[in-house]
C-alpha cells in the first residue's frame, strides 16, 4: 500500500498560529519531516511511536540537501506511511514546497498541501506593521534575499522593485542586507524609506529593529540581529510606533522557569506564554501512581467505613478516581461521602469528576484544612486520605488530634527527575534567566539537588516566586530569597503577580 505525503505548513512559530488542518495530520501521522523553523511543541500533536526525521541545520552534523529530502519523502511515501512534511511559514513561500510536491508526483506518492501562515505577513504584523495600508502601500511584494544582488543575470528585476510594489518584505536576506540596500538605492528608492527587521518573529524572543535605507545596515550590526529575520522596505514601517503590540504584553521578553512536572507544567506554560513571556519547562519531579495498591484498593472495598474522603491535590484525585473506575466502580461509589480538598485546583479536577466540595480553607494548605475540617469531626468520624508518599505529617497529625480514625495511604509518589540539566545550568550562569518558579516543597528540594551550587554562585540571582506559603517556607530554609508569593496559592495568581512583578521593567 501506497501513503501519503502532506506538506503542511508550521506557521512563523507562534504555537497558535498553526491550522487545524495542519494539527489533524500530525495527530495521523506516521511519519513527520521536520525543520529549524517549525515550532517543536507542534510535534506533541504527534501520537506515541511517531517516526521523527529532523532534517533542520544541526552545527555539528551534516545537513540533509533538498535532494536528500526529496528522496526521503518519496521513500516514506513508499512504505505506505501517512507522512507531514512540516515547514515553516507556508510550504509554498519559498519553502521548496513546490519541488518536493514534483517529486512526489513524479514518483505516484498522493500528496496535499496544508497552507500555513507565512513569516513574510505575520512577522510584520506581530512588530505592529500592516504590509498594506489605506494611506501608506497598495501593494506588497515578498522577495528572496538569498539570490546574490551581485550576480550577473539576477532573477530579480531591482529596478521594477525599487519603484514598483509599495512595501518590499524580503526573506532570507539578514547576511545581504547591505547589498540590498544598495541596490534598492541604486535603482532609485529614496534613501529616507523607513526599513525594519523583525528576527524571530512571533516567538517570545521576537527583536525588531528599525531605520532607513542610509542607517539600517549600521542598526542591524549595533544591535546584533541575525537569521532568521525578514527585512521590511517601505511607509508601513512606521505604523510600528503606534501599532506595535506583542511586545507590550507584560512578560514579553522574561524567560521563566517552570519546574513543575512534565505532566503538570502545561497550565503555567500556557499562561506565561499568553502573557508574553518564554517559559522553559525544566521538571525537578516526575508523579507515579504507586505500584502497590493492597491499601487504597481495600479502602474502595469498604468505603462505607468512611464518613469523609479528602484530597490536597489534584494528582490525588486524578489517581484515585482511575483506582475507583478499574475497579468498575463510578461515581456513585462515594455517595455517602463528605468531600475535602485542599484548594481550587484540587476542588475543580474533583469537580471534574461530578462532585462538589464540601470543605475548603480559605488558605490553601493541608494545615488549614485538616483545621477546617476540625470543626465538624468527631471520634465517630473515619477519614480516607489517598495522598502522595511525602504529604505533609501536620496534616495528618491536626486530623488525628480531633479523635477521628485516619486512613492516610499513598496513592502517588513524586521522584526527582533531572533532565535539561546542562542546559539550564547555562541558562542560569549566561543570565538567561528572569524569574524560576516553585509550585511545591519537591520542586525546590529536586532544584537544589541538580543546581543549587550553581545558584548560590551567582551574583544576580533570578527572582523566585513560590506558589504558597509552604513552598516558600522550605525554599527560604534552603537560603533561597522569595521575591514573590502570591496571596492565593494558585498557578493564576502566581501569573498575576509575575506580570506586575516583572511588567514593570
Ligand atoms: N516558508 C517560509 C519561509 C521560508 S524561507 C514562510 O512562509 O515563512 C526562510 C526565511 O523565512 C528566513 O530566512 C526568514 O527570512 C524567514 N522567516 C521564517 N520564519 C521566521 C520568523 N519566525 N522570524 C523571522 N523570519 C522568519
């Protein structure tokens, strides 16, 4: 059998630019061919076993050519795999798209293309520029700035373009900037035409410079801008001073460090993100369900023993509830069961399930909630509590003074994991680093195993914000300095305050 190719466009990097065309192949795929342009976070679109070739600029390998690339397409295609082809932009803006789509055709391979956002139009718009304007260009064309201007029979008609078209968008063209002015200027374009570079654009290290034709050569090099950037030519360049936007957003231009576990890092990565800022995922812990299940197995055996059920949090009750399903037991199993949890997001993955909390401090700590639920335990009262391996002994010891029975049984463990250490070590002494978050006492204890010499040798420290009190309580005993916690020990509120904390600059 025969497979497919789709040579689907990746979009100029923003995550969210991508098609939904585009995420439905990945999610299909068996095959996905892949470049330095392409966002990387797109491939966890990808289902497990997916066959990854990346065929992107490596500084110490040797690079596959178009013909490589053509040849492993068709081969792909050949062994009846459902193949992306994922390119940055848009296939069919000078992205060989069209080559690679004669190949497959010459070969029989059925193919499609996936149009993506292309850098030439969305670069500018994410540095405020509109590539046409009422006022200022009815026209725009999208250049390669690769082809040398200094060659003898150049494809492209310079003297048309310097007068033609109103705004230029040149790609490929950083390392013959100064040729292209020149000939620009040469060919009659005025020497005061507004002129822009936006490197990496749509990414939260997106940099944009701007000038003239007479100085952008000078800025370019002053301030260090190089590949992959676009080169804007024309009027439109100056609607950059009122209509720039993406770099306002608050925490545009922060790196942050996210140490959560893999699995749990996605809703504070999505929130920095959308607030501008760069989050570096790097897991000091990794959750496991526990292995042996005799405990919390004979407690959904009996749960009519118990009068309340608590959680201090949402892993607890992630892992608990698919215990109760395997079982083959549901929801209906805990009807008789008064329900405590720790905080909002414990009370909304329980919510989740189909229940409602009876009981939540007005703190989110295990303390306030063990002294929450004091006020309405008696010794007549038996409390099961699936918590993970290292949760707090205050909470269990406060429950305990107020005569009840505690069932407290491990349902999860956290283990340090310590992968990505080189690269933040770098990060780290290069100055990389804005702000590094803690979301519990394990994600600190596991930073200061893997870094925490390398921290304490620094001079300027990032600025560290805790999620809570705990948290903070046992990063101070480990000397770090907390420069942030909010008042609700919850990922959003950790977000506000970082927006404030580090907006402000
Ligand atoms: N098919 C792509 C272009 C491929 S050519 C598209 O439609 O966008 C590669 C060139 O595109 C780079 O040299 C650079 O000029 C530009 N480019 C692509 N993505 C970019 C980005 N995020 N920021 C700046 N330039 C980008």
């Amino acid at each position: 059998m025969i497979g497919k190719v789709a040579l689907v466009g990746a979009g100029p990097g923003d995550y969210g630019l991508f098609t939904l065309r585009g995420k439905e192949l990945l999610q299909e795929a068996d095959a996905v061919v892949y470049d330095r342009l392409a966002n990387p976070r797109l491939l966890e679109f990808c289902k497990d076993g997916v066959e990854l070739h990346y065929v992107g600029k490596m500084p110490d390998r040797h690079t596959l050519t178009q013909d490589e690339i053509n040849a492993l397409l068709v081969k792909l295609g050949k062994e009846g795999k459902k193949v992306v082809r994922l390119k940055g932009g848009d296939p069919f803006v000078f992205g060989r798209g069209g080559e690679e789509a004669e190949e497959l055709i010459q070969h029989g391979i059925p193919w499609e293309v996936v149009p993506g956002v292309t850098s030439a139009i969305s670069g500018p718009a994410y540095a405020g520029i509109p590539v046409t304007h009422r006022e200022l260009a009815s026209s725009f064309a999208v250049i390669t700035g690769h082809e040398e201007p200094g060659k003898e029979a150049s494809a492209i008609n310079w003297a048309s373009l310097a007068t033609g078209p109103d705004t230029l968008i040149f790609l490929m063209g950083v390392g013959n900037l100064g040729l292209i002015v020149e000939k620009l200027v040469e060919h009659g374009k005025p020497l005061d035409t507004p002129v822009a570079l936006i490197q990496w654009a749509t990414r939260p290290n997106q940099r944009a410079v701007s000038g003239t034709l007479k100085d952008i050569v000078e800025v370019v090099e002053r301030e260090g801008i190089t590949s992959p950037a676009i080169i804007l030519v024309g009027k439109v360049v100056s609607l950059r001073d009122t209509l720039k936007w993406f770099e306002n957003r608050p925490l545009f231009g922060n790196k942050i460090l996210v140490t959560r576990a893999r699995s749990q890092a996605s809703d504070l990565t999505e929130l920095i993100t959308k607030a501008g800022g760069e989050a570096i995922e790097f897991p000091t812990i990794e959750v496991s369900p526990v292995s042996d299940w005799k405990e919390i197995d004979q407690a959904i055996n009996k749960l009519d023993l118990y009068t309340w059920l608590i959680f201090t949090s949402a892993n607890a009750v992630e892992y608990f509830f698919e215990r109760l399903y395997t079982k083959g037991y549901d929801v209906r199993h805990l009807a008789g069961l008064k329900v405590g949890v720790v905080g909002r997001a414990t009370r909304d993955s329980l919510l989740s399930k189909g229940i409602i909390a009876d009981v939540m401090p007005e703190f989110y700590t295990g303390e306030a909630l063990a002294k929450e639920l004091a006020k309405k335990l008696s010794n007549s009262d038996r409390i099961l509590f699936p918590r993970s391996e290292i949760a707090d002994k205050l909470t269990v010891k406060f429950l305990a003074e107020t005569g009840a029975i505690i069932d407290d049984y491990t349902i999860y463990t956290t283990t340090p994991v310590a992968e990505g250490v080189d690269e933040v070590d770098t990060l780290l002494k290069n100055d990389k680093i804005d702000c590094i978050t803690f979301t519990s006492s394990s994600t600190v204890e596991n930073f200061h195993t893997a870094l925490g010499s390398v921290w304490n040798s620094l001079d300027e420290k990032p600025l560290v914000a805790c999620i809570g009190p705990k948290t903070a309580a046992r990063a101070t005993e480990l000397g770090y300095a907390i420069d942030y916690m909010p008042n609700e020990a919850t990922i959003a509120a950790l977000v506000e305050g970082l927006k404030e904390k580090l907006g402000g600059e």
